[in-house]
C-alpha cells in the first residue's frame, strides 16, 4: 500500500513539475555533449560485455524453455 502511494506521489509530482517548467534560456556546451556522448557510448559497450560475459548462460535456458536438449560434447 505504501508503494502505491508513493509510485503515486512520485508521478503527481512528476506531471505538476513539468506543467510549471518555465522557459531555461540553456545550451549545451561541447564539453557537455562530448561526456553525454562518452555517457551513452559506455553503456552500450557495457550491455555487450554484459551480454558476452552471460551468453552461454542465456543460450542453455532458452533451450531448456523451448524443449531441446543440449548435445553432448562427445558428438
């Protein structure tokens, strides 16, 4: 119950705020962008070591849901 009202609260106040914003004569510097940039380049590397490093882990259960067996190594 708690959670409900406070995942309430949070978008409530998320609406309000940003009906209220009001203009923010603002630029984004080259250095800003250069490090979102830097930002976003990092997590996407980091999703395919992510992805690499649990491969073999992804690849057994999805076999295992779909019914089919693992063949032996010695085939």
């Amino acid at each position: 119950m708690l959670k409900r009202l406070t995942i309430r609260t949070s978008c409530c106040v998320f609406i309000l705020s940003s009906l209220l914003v009001s203009e923010a004569h603002a630029y984004i510097d080259p250095g800003s962008g250069s490090a979102l940039l830097q930002l976003i380049l990092g997590g996407i590397a980091g999703i395919g070591v992510v992805a690499k490093l649990y491969w073999d882990q992804v690849k057994t259960r999805y076999r295992s849901l779909f019914g089919r067996a693992e063949r032996a190594k010695d085939e």
